[in-house]
C-alpha cells in the first residue's frame, strides 16, 4: 500500500489543523487527489529526480508527487499552519520529503536538492509571476533545473505561450519562449479549488531548452523588449528611438518595418534586433 493510501482526505486534513485558505497569502487549495495527481503525472518522468515545490498547503500535489516516485521533494511554505500536516506525508514518505518553513523567494534551493530537479507547483497567486521570471532568468543557462510545471490564473498562463499579435503577448511570452517550449497542459474551473478564485486557472508546462532558440545578448533583448512593450501603441521607430539614432535602419535590417508595433513583432525578429544593437 502507498502512503497516499494511509493519509486522510484533504478536506479533513484542513478541518483537523484549522489550516482554511488565506486570501493573504494567494491561497486556494486543490482538494480532489486525483487532480493532483493528474499534475504531477504533467511533470513527467520523476523516479529520477528531485522535485522543488512552493506552496504545497495542506500538501495534495505533494501528495501526487510522492505517489508518482518522485525520486525527494523539497517543500517550502510560508504559512506555519501547515507545517503539521505536511509532516504527517513526511512521515508516510520517509526520508522522501523535507518541508521548510520560510518564504521561496528567500531560500536557495539548490542547498537542498540534487540534480536532476524538476519544479512542480499550485503556484500562491500573489507570487507566481515573480518566482516564474526568476526561474527564466538565471546569471547562467541551461538553468538548475529541467522542467517546470506551474498553476496560475488562466489569464498568465495565457500569457506564457501568446504568439505574435494576440492581445496576450508580450515580455512574458517572449521571456518564456526565447528559453524553453511552454505549453499549457490542463484547464482548472474555479470550483476545482478551495475558496474557489473568481478566475479559471491552467497548468503551464515548460521544458528548458539546452540554449536559447536564438543567440542574444539577455541584458539587451530585455531592455529591447522592455521598452517595445511599455509603449505597445506606439510604432517601434518611436518606442525604441533612445536606443540608437538610427534605429529604423537597425529595425529594417532586422527584418522589421519601423512602422510596427511590438505585438507583431517575433521572438526570432527581437533577437535579430538585441544582435544589431548589441554591435554598436
């Protein structure tokens, strides 16, 4: 028998712990077992892994983790409620999960794990975004590590796999897809959570590519794109007209028309651009 098999329904684990959902801390948990695993089964192949988690809660994906071999989870969670209940899986796992008690963004992960790692998580809405760029944008790529399958609001996960001239598009979609392939894997209705969220949510799978699809500089393609994208109305020859006085003879040989604006502008034409400024 698994230890899935021997720990309590969710519902009854928050009821015994008190551990109801905080709008403060971006919570909404996900309670039906099999959703879980549905998602951690989305993380592929994990018996060889270690799995980094952020927010487990009261523990149902960590749960699906576990059950599906992965390999050691390292949990972090902010709120300390649930540090009891996630030891109860510790102990139907031994020596399979370490729970830390702290804040993601200030824990170093890679003190705690060992490669190859995957990264799995019913992301806290209030920090998704912040957490998924730091993971895009490391000092050295390929990154630590080698997937990452993430929940957010239906609306950023949009936003993660938007193509050229949708309304969705922009510095995430391009952040994202300069270094990985990123998919959205599963659709969540809010009544899957609990509180159910006034929004849908989806599950975004992203698998780090060896090296970027194609050579820039990132320091340059971020302010490139940083400043196309803060003023999307406008044609690109005004939007990136501080960045070179003869910026539409760049923009033409890169393969873009002055007149353009950001949104229809590709990955591969603002990295031809990034290249053609980066050479002075």
């Amino acid at each position: 028998m698994s230890g899935i098999d021997t720990l309590p329904p969710l519902r009854q684990v928050i009821d015994d712990h008190g551990i109801a959902a905080k709008k403060s801390l971006g919570q909404n948990f996900l309670l039906d077992l099999n959703l879980t695993a549905k998602i951690a089964r989305l993380a592929g192949d994990l018996s060889q892994c270690d799995v980094l988690e952020i927010g487990p809660g009261p523990g149902g994906l960590t749960r699906g983790l576990l059950a599906e071999g992965a390999r050691r989870v390292l949990a972090i969670e902010k709120d300390s409620r649930c540090m009891p209940a996630l030891a109860e899986i510790a102990d139907a796992y031994p020596g399979k999960l370490e729970v830390i008690n702290g804040d993601a963004l200030d824990v170093d992960p890679l003190a705690h794990l060992t490669p190859p790692i995957r990264i799995a998580a019913n992301l806290p809405y209030n920090v998704g975004t912040e957490l998924l760029i730091r993971w895009l944008t490391p000092q050295e790529w390929p990154p630590f590590w080698s997937s990452l399958t993430l929940m957010f609001q239906k609306e950023v996960a949009e936003r993660i796999v938007a193509q050229p001239g949708s309304k969705a598009y922009g510095r995430l979609a391009l952040l994202a897809q300069w270094r990985t392939d990123a998919r959205i894997v599963l659709h969540l209705p809010p009544e899957a959570f609990s509180p159910p969220p006034k929004v849908h949510s989806a599950v975004v799978h992203l698998t780090a590519l060896p090296e970027p699809k194609y050579p820039a500089d990132p320091k340059k393609l971020e302010q490139v794109v940083a400043r196309a994208f803060n003023q999307r109305r406008k044609m690109l020859r005004a939007a990136l007209k501080g960045m070179a006085p003869d910026i539409e003879d760049r923009l033409l040989a890169s393969g873009i028309q002055p007149t353009d604006r950001a949104e229809t502008v590709s990955l591969e034409q603002f990295c031809a651009l990034s290249r053609n400024l980066s050479a002075g």
